[in-house]
C-alpha cells in the first residue's frame, strides 16, 4: 500500500524555511488521550501569534474532541470517526474539509506515530506539508506525504515538557511561542451551574475549598483510595474545609463511594459534563489534588494551587507549568508516596 500511496501523494523531500502569506492551515492529530489534547494548546497559539488572521482546522478523533472544544485559537474542528463511514454525508463532508486550499498541513507527533494522521494530511489540498520523519529514532513509513520531514528526537532531554515538544514539529518553519499553558475558559450558563454546585457542598462558605480526582485512565497512575480516606481526615482534623471530587467514569463513582465510607466529613461529588465547567469550578477553588490524568491538565489552565501525583510517568514531562503547581513523585510505583508528604504540601499552599 506504501508504494501505491507514495506514487499518488508522494512529495520531495525539501530543507524546512519560513513559511509566509499563510491565510489557512490543516493540523491533523489522532491522539486518543485527552490529556495530549490538552497539552497541545501552545501549538494552536504559536500558529495564530505568527498567522493571526489564518484560518486554523484541525482534524482529531472522537476520543479527544472534547480536549479541543474550548480552544479559541482553532477556527473549525472535525471528528474524523472510521465508524461513519457507512455515510455517504460524512464522507462528503470530510472530503471537502480535505480539499480545501491548505497553505500548509502539520501533522504533530509527541507520543506516536500515526499512519492515519500522515494519510489525511497526505491527500490534503496543502501547498506544503509538514510531519515526523522519525521519532525518538524510529524510522516514520510513511513520511513520503511531506515535503518538510523533521527528525522528533528526546531521548537525550527526556525531561522536556510536552507542551515544548508539541512546538518542535513547526520550529524549523519559524513557528513558536513561548506561552506554554493550556486556555480554557466557561461561559455565564456554565458558570452558574458551578457556583450553584458550589453551594451545595457541605460546609461553611467561607472555608477552604478542596477537589479531589482519585482516578487516573492507566490504573498505575492512580494513588490508592484509602491514602485520599486519610489524607481528607488527616486535613478536616485541624481546619474546616470544604471537599468535592470530581469523576471521570463508573469506576471512580465506586472508588469514591468506598471513600466517602472512611470519612469523617461529609463530600460532593461533581458530576456534570464538559471541560470548561470542570475547569470554572477548579479556578474557583483554593486547591485541587489529582492523580496524573486529564483533569490535572484542565487544572493546568488555572490559577488554583494544585498536587498533582505521580506513579511511572515523568512529572517533568507532563506536570502543570503554572506557578503554585506541586508534583510528588517518589519512584516509579505511585503507591510509594505517602499521605504525610501531600499532608505537607497542602499546609505549604493553604497554611503558610
């Protein structure tokens, strides 16, 4: 298939240079982790701080749309869902957001390499393209479909941020920021909905409030659930404070059922849909303590302290970049870390 695919959408190799007289851009990434979606903000802003009045599409898939929703930097987003393609309507319509006139199409990669996402920007209408040639040294197959084929490799500064790697695939073409925190924002019927849930916490109003996400998608990433028991006793035995949790599927409802058992206080759970909701309610929060998954990259976005704790991934990879932001990791098995040394890091935030 490569040989056939390479005589009809191959491109010449060319020496990356700076683009200009950009009016519209195709981004195509199928990531399935909504916390890569998240991260990839600076990547939209540096397009739009060098392009400010380009039309900016990105095409993704369906398990990280919701990542990208918020982010006013994109002009138009598309689900790219193989399950419809039993619709000659989507079909259609995908075939015309293809076949728009694209002054460049960049496909990014962080993580993996995508076939899918190398495909479609390689039957794109796109003057130039953009996208891995090799990452972290593994050869990409089907980098035939660009013209500029960027080498991606970390291995020597694994501690980079992924919000800086996001930006390496279009440094070469002149494209960067150094702004490299998530924007989310809510809109006045999303943030009613927030402060009514935020009356209903158990609780005086004027005293500290706290969420809790005890959940993680990779089940090594999460602390175990009697450590947040403790750890919610340990801080209402010396101050009052208000506790909510936030969920992200069936799972964490039980997980925070068997919790909500070994309390001694009473706690709300935050249950209504949406990204930008979850995000007005940590921003009006005096502190959220997570695991390493989504919700720690929506806490990204704000200016509330955050905990954020770490298992077998690398904090200085993946960590909230704002001030206030704390990341505990002792080794590799996030059981390691004990209830004292958050105990601690909430009085640094809340009790200096």
């Amino acid at each position: 298939m490569n040989f056939l695919l390479k005589i009809l959408f191959g491109r010449t190799k060319g020496e990356p240079h700076p683009l200009s007289k950009v009016k519209s851009i195709l981004v195509v990434w199928q990531h399935n982790q909504l916390g890569d979606l998240i991260v990839s903000y600076p990547l939209y802003r540096a397009i739009k701080e060098k392009f400010p009045s380009c039309q900016l599409t990105v095409i993704l898939s369906p398990a990280n749309y919701r990542g990208l929703t918020t982010c006013t930097y994109i002009d138009k987003l598309f689900v790219f869902d193989k399950k419809q393609f039993n619709s000659l309507r989507y079909i259609k319509v995908l075939f015309q957001i293809l076949r728009q006139s694209y002054d460049l199409a960049i496909v990014p990669s962080v993580v993996s390499l995508s076939f899918t996402s190398n495909l479609l920007a390689g039957i794109s209408k796109s003057r130039t393209k953009i996208g891995p040639n090799s990452l972290n040294g593994k050869s990409n197959e089907s980098s035939y479909f660009f013209d500029y084929r960027i080498d991606l490799d970390w291995r020597n500064t694994p501690e980079k941020h992924v919000a800086e790697r996001t930006l390496d695939i279009i440094k070469p073409i002149g494209i960067t920021t150094t702004e490299l925190h998530p924007e989310i924002s809510a809109n006045e019927e999303e943030l009613k909905e927030v402060v009514s849930f935020i009356n209903s916490i158990p609780g005086q109003n004027s005293s500290p409030l706290i969420g809790l996400h005890i959940g993680a998608g990779k089940p090594q990433n999460r602390w175990h659930h009697n450590n947040f028991a403790e750890l919610i006793n340990h801080i209402s035995s010396f101050s009052e404070c208000r506790f909510y949790f936030t969920t992200g599927g069936r799972e964490d409802f039980e997980l925070i059922k068997m919790i909500q058992s070994k309390l001694k206080v009473k706690t709300a759970i935050f249950d209504l849909m949406g990204i930008p909701k979850l995000y007005a309610l940590i921003e009006k929060s005096d502190l959220f303590i997570t695991n390493d998954t989504g919700p720690m990259h929506v806490a990204a976005a704000t200016d509330t302290p955050v905990i954020s704790l770490f298992g077998p991934t690398n904090p200085q990879m993946w960590r909230p970049l704002k001030e206030n932001k704390i990341a505990i990791k002792k080794d590799e098995d996030i059981y390691s870390i004990n209830v004292e040394s958050v105990l601690e890091a909430v009085k640094s935030i809340l009790w200096k």
